[in-house]
C-alpha cells in the first residue's frame, strides 16, 4: 500500500458512490484517482468495488476493507488533534441521536457539570436511525444513539457490524401515545390502534429499516398511506402541532412529565404487537470512549430512569 492517501480516495469513492464525484470532493482528476483505487485494489488483493452504469459499489470484501479503513483514518485524525501544537482549550464533543426528550435532558446536565467558566463546543444533531449510522460511520460525529424496535434488531445490528460500529444498550422501553391534553382519549389509561383510526399521526420522515425485504416495506409503506400523517422534521414541531391539535398524536418514547406539562400533553400506554424499542449507544471500533463520553451515557440512563419512573 503506497499511502495512507489512499485509504482517504477509497473511503470518499464509497460516501459518494461514485469515482467522478469522488475526484471532484479531492480536487484530482478522474484518472489519477481510478489509477490510485486499482493501485490499492493490487496491493491487498481484492476488489473493493463493483464497477456498475449507476457508479460504484463496495463487495462484501471492500465492505469490511473500508470499515477499518475509517478506522485507521478516524485514528490518526485523533492523534493529530491530540498532538497538534494549540492554543485551543475548548472541551469538544459532538452526538447524533434520536428525537428524544430524555435525550436532550441528559445532554444539558453534561453541559452543566463542566460549569459556567468551561469553553466548550457541543456539536448536537437529531436525526433517525440510519443518517445517524452514517454520520458516526463516516466520522462526522463521533457518538450516536440509535432506536430501533427489537423485532428488527437484526437488521441494524448487521448495519452497525458491516460499517465496524460498536453498540451498548441505553435502555428497552414501550411506546407511548402523546395527546393533547384536550384530546377525546386523553381520559383513557391504554389505546389501542383502533382507538386512533380516526386520529392524525405525527410522524418524523427520514426513519427507515436497514435490509428490509421489499414486501414488508410495501406493507409498512401501505398501513402509513391508510393513516391521516403529518411528516415532519424536528422534535419542537411535532410538540407543537400535538399540543394545539387535539385529534393529532405521536408514538414515541416516553417523555419526561415536565416537557408534557409545559406543551399541555399527556402520554398514555398502547398496546400493538411489538412495542418493544431499544435506544442503543454505537461509536466506531476503535475509538476510545473520553470521560465526557461515559458521563454522557451515565446521563442518559439515569434521565430513561426518571422517564420511567415518571
């Protein structure tokens, strides 16, 4: 292997999918940049892409090749921020997880325990299951929480082994339905989906199932069409809308009681087969987790605490 520059040209052919785009991410020509891929391809002796009419793609090898390639990548850029000569004292972290009161709650505290003097820089980003295993995949963030329902946990955990991603288990829970509090159901202990028919969902629009056969897909794609949707993005949104809609509704994790009482909601229990959820801490192999980053996930299990205790 010439150097580690190749690992860089191979690991940006894989993000964009293509050797034209790739060359134009690396200010190189085409070319050069093929030359340098079948270079690397030579020396460790496997194809690590399919060459295809729609672009490239990786083999299982080159799935598993570029794996610790992002590694090694993500491994030297922490050793270079580590050694590199600098004035900057900032306290840097950064996560991607899901749209999750708990969530935010607990990363508050982290912030609150470096203290009003700290000079920090929080990069926090909110996202559904596979953008966040492509951002941690592919460095951008160093941590991520994933949710996923149990019954398709091995589908992710096959995403999160072919990209060298690590997990550890947040917490297991069952949904809940979030009302207004001026709802009809509002009075009701349990719904059920029948309860809802009639109901609006609120529902994020970028959540998708890793290697789903194509006709659960088309059948999940098909119970949403039947439903009254309204799509969004953002977590204060969805809040929001629930709040001065009373025939909307939102399945989520259950949320802490003073995010309920502030937008005038209630949560109730629902009961649908398989309503069980896992939240999962997933970071790169490799990386080693810092101080902040264990009393980030310390936080988030004792705010899933409250919630259930709540």
């Amino acid at each position: 292997m010439n150097n580690l520059l190749q690992l860089k040209y191979a690991v940006e052919v894989e993000k964009t999918g293509s050797i034209s785009k790739a060359a134009e991410n690396l200010y190189m020509n085409q070319p050069n940049l093929s030359k340098s891929i079948r270079e690397l391809e030579d020396d460790i002796g496997i194809a690590i892409f399919d060459r295809t009419a729609k672009g490239v793609v990786p083999t299982e090898k080159g799935r598993e090749f570029l794996g610790y390639a992002r590694n090694i990548l993500s491994q030297i850029a922490e050793m270079e921020a580590l050694y590199r000569p600098t004035d900057d004292k900032k306290t840097r972290f950064d996560l991607c997880a899901p749209r999750a009161s708990y969530v935010s709650q607990a990363l508050t505290e982290v912030i609150l325990s470096l203290g009003t003097d700290a000079d920090y820089s929080i990069d926090y980003r909110e996202a559904g299951a596979m953008r966040t295993i492509k951002q941690v995949a592919n460095g951008v963030n160093q941590l991520g929480v994933i949710r996923y329902q149990t019954i398709y946990e091995p589908n992710y955990l096959n995403a999160l082994a072919e990209r060298s991603l690590v997990n550890e288990l947040v917490w297991e829970f069952s949904c809940v339905a979030i009302l207004s509090k001026h709802s009809a159901l509002a009075d009701h202990t349990q719904l059920t989906n029948r309860d809802l028919t009639s109901c609006t969902e609120v529902l994020y629009g970028d959540t998708s199932i890793p290697a789903l056969p194509v006709n659960q897909a088309r059948e999940l794609a098909q119970a949403i069409e039947a439903k009254n949707t309204i799509t969004i993005y953002e977590r204060a949104s969805q809040l929001e809308l629930i709040s001065r809609i009373d025939t909307a509704y939102a399945i989520s994790s259950p949320a802490p009681q003073d995010v309920l009482d502030r937008f005038g909601l209630v949560q109730r229990k629902i009961d649908f087969p398989g309503n069980v959820y896992r939240d999962v801490l997933i970071y790169r192999t490799g990386y080693h987790l810092s101080r902040l980053d264990r009393l980030l996930f310390e936080k988030l299990r004792e705010s899933a605490q409250r919630v259930i205790q709540d």
